[in-house]
C-alpha cells in the first residue's frame, strides 16, 4: 500500500481534493438554503407538513438515479462536476431544511415570549434568541449532512466523477485491493475530520450546552 502511495501520490492527491470540493460545497450551499426554507416552516405552520413530505420524497431517491437524471433536467454533459454538486445540494437541502425548522419549533415558547417582551422585532428574535438557541439540533443535522455526503461523492464515480469513489473502480477493474483500502481510509478519515471539526464548531458557539448535559467545562 505505501508503495501504491509513492508511485500514485498525485492521483491519490487530486482525488482526494476533488472529493472533498464534491463534499462539502454542497453543504455549504445546502446550509445557506436551508436556513430561510426551514424558518418559512415555522413561520408558516401550514407548510411544515408538506416541507417534511417534500423533504422526505427527496432524500429517498436513489443517488445513482438522481446523478444521472440531473444531465437531462439541467442540460448539462453527465461527466460535469456541476450534477454531483446539484445532486448533493438537493440532499443536503432535504435533511437540513427539516432539521432547521424543527430546531426552531423547539424552542421554548417562554424564550421567544421574553425576547419579544425585551423589545426584539421578528428579525432580531430569529438572529439573537430562536437561532441560536435552535443551533444544537441544526448542527447535529448538519453534522449528518456533511457525513453523508462525503459517503455519497463516491457514488459519483460510476459515471465517472467521484472524488475517492474513483479509487475503488479503478481497484475493482484491476482487481486491486490497495487503491480500494486507501480509498475508504481516506473516506473514513475525511468524514472523521469533518464531523470533528463540526463538533468543535458547536462547542465554541453553543458553549452553555456543556452545562445542560452536566458538565463544568
């Protein structure tokens, strides 16, 4: 396997850049989507139950199927990048909106009454008070989003664009086990990180939930 590193480091490097780029930038936008979409489900009560039916209906198409459908809807060459960052966006989208407007209906009706009581208008209240007492639920959302779909870029290589996941056809077709092992080590690894980094996230930005699970520190 080092050997299979030190003659194919490049390739290993580029796919490893590429699956983090097919990973994680349809979080980001996947996130900056949700946000509004979510809060109009609490802001709206009678579009909460059809944002979870659409939700749910999204999340459960088959990747494969959604990878290649998109070159049809959006015009584009299926090889293109722009279809797994679509793809993994809409998925990203479905989990998180759910996840952010749920979040928000939790929070306690006596913070939201206070806040309003303070003199906080709607778009202060939602910025100062509900998001981020709501922050614990959507980045544990969050944290499943970027999981998933740093498992999910691999699916990409079938049709030939998959970060890491091209590593195991490439193992497959060669009947090679070393490009397979590194590829899912590294898979492992980024999600690992990745989920880390959330975590710590978390704990600098929420740092009062410390003390709601029992801890002094």
């Amino acid at each position: 396997m080092i050997q299979y590193l030190s003659n194919n480091h490049e390739v290993v490097l580029a796919a490893l850049r590429q699956h983090i780029y097919l990973a994680l930038l349809p979080v980001l936008i996947g996130f900056a989507l949700s946000l509004p979409i979510g809060w109009l489900g609490v802001r709206f009560p009678w579009f909460y139950h059809p944002l979870v039916n659409v939700c749910g209906v999204l999340y459960s198409i088959p990747s494969l199927a959604l990878f290649v459908f998109l070159p049809v809807l959006l015009g584009t060459k299926i090889l293109s990048p722009a279809n797994i960052v679509v793809a993994l966006t809409i998925y990203t989208v479905a989990l998180l909106a759910r996840t952010v407007a749920d979040g928000l209906r939790a929070v306690d009706p006596i913070v939201v009454q206070s806040a309003t009581a303070m003199g906080y208008r709607r778009t202060r209240r939602l910025l100062d008070v509900e998001l981020p007492v709501a922050l614990p639920v959507i980045l544990a959302g969050l944290r499943v989003a970027t999981v998933s779909n740093i498992s999910l870029v691999s699916v990409g290589a079938l049709i030939g664009i998959g970060g890491l996941g091209q590593l195991f056809t490439r193992g497959f077709q060669l009947f090679y086990l070393e490009p397979i092992i590194i590829g899912i080590i590294l898979s492992v690894l980024l999600a690992g990180i990745a989920d880390l980094i959330i975590v710590l996230i978390q704990r600098a930005v929420t740092p009062w939930t410390k003390f709601q699970h029992g801890g002094t520190a």
